[in-house]
C-alpha cells in the first residue's frame, strides 16, 4: 500500500486520538500515517509525538499552529502528503476489523472514481435529504489525491466536503459506496460535542433554514 496515506486530524482530543490510532494500528502496523494537530491547546502534542515514536518509520506529524478547523485542515494533509490515495480516519472512530484498505483501494481501478466510502445524500446545506447531492462521508473516506485541486477545496461549513464533491461530480468523476461502517465504528461528533464546530451566526442560520426547508 506504497500509494496510500491515512490522515488523522485531531483538535484537543488526545484520548480519542489515542483509541483511534491503536486499534487501526492492530490491523495496520506499517502503513503510513499523517497525525494532524488542529492547533490544539491541551496535551495533544505530547500524545501524537508518543504515537511517533512508538511507530516509528511509518508515522509523521503536521502541527498547525493555530485551529483552522477541520475541512481546511484536510486541505492542509492534502496538501503535504505525495500519495496518489488519501484515507481521512476520524479521531472518534474505533478500527474493529481488517482488510478494509485493500478492498477500498480495488474500487480505484477506474481513473473516474474520485472517492469511496459510505455514501450520503446532503442538500444544499449539508444536511441529509433523499434528495440531493451525494457524498461521501468524510469520517472514513478514501481519495484520489492528483484530482482534489481540480475542484473547490474542502472548506469550513458543516458539511467540509460537500462543494468538491459536487464538483467532481458535475465533471463526470465517480464517488463509489463501501460499507467501510462495518469495520471502523464512528461514534460522531467527538470533537464537535466538546468544542462545537465553530460556524457562529452562519451555522445556526443553515440550521434554522433547513428546518424550514428552505
């Protein structure tokens, strides 16, 4: 898995970050990983530079000095990182199964597919809808790196991925489903239940809006 990066983002989280990280590394121990601190406050730095170390040769750091919040964060691993597929793995999630890298990668066999993972449809404000865009969920995805800056770049909105998704979408690129839920359990909102998401007035207007459906 030469071609391959898994990025981990974190922001003053280091307890998830630590369950995150170890049991993806029981079923991965060699693959190569990108530890992302979101200019975190606490004691995140000392646990990912611990991380480092104890998988030493297959793991790296990028530690952003202030929080630029997570979409431009992944903008920012995409950035740094060389590999033709990049796999974004949530700092709340838990690696319970194996195997799950190879067969996503298999679903890159055609230069179309852009992305893979557990698909959603969101509408225009990034909450889910039957109709709609779709997407692929940002907690456990895989990308194709050398496409990401043909489109609009991940942002800071409640849904990061939405607008490069859809731009992909519109130039005939292909997001393709794997149940890749079966073997990492995401527990959502991590870091958003301690810290928020840090949207203010904008993020609370989409909310109302979608309410009413506008």
């Amino acid at each position: 898995m030469d071609d391959l990066c898994v990025v981990c983002i974190n922001f003053q989280t280091p307890d998830l970050l630590e369950v995150a990280i170890e049991s993806f590394r029981k079923f991965y121990p060699t693959t190569l990983l990108l530890l992302v601190d979101n200019g975190s406050k606490d004691a995140s730095t000392q646990k990912i530079r611990q991380i480092e170390k104890k998988y030493a040769g297959c793991t790296s750091s990028l530690l952003i000095e202030k929080n630029i919040f997570h979409g431009p964060a992944m903008h920012r691993a995409i950035d740094m990182v060389r590999n033709e597929l990049v796999f974004f793995l949530d700092s709340d999630t838990e690696t319970r199964q194996g195997g799950f890298l190879e067969k996503m990668i298999a679903e890159f066999a055609s230069e179309k597919v852009y992305a893979v993972g557990r698909i959603d449809t969101v509408n225009k404000r990034g909450f889910h809808s039957d109709k709609g865009t779709p997407i692929v969920l940002s907690p456990y995805m895989m990308i194709r790196r050398k496409l990401y800056h043909d489109f609009s770049p991940f942002e800071h909105r409640g849904m990061p991925t939405l607008r490069n998704f859809a731009a992909a979408q519109r130039q005939g690129y292909v997001l393709k489903s794997f149940p890749v839920e079966k073997y990492i359990a995401h527990f959502g909102r991590g870091t958003a239940s301690r810290y928020g998401y840090g949207l203010g007035i904008r993020g609370k207007v989409d909310y109302v809006l979608n309410k009413l459906g506008l």
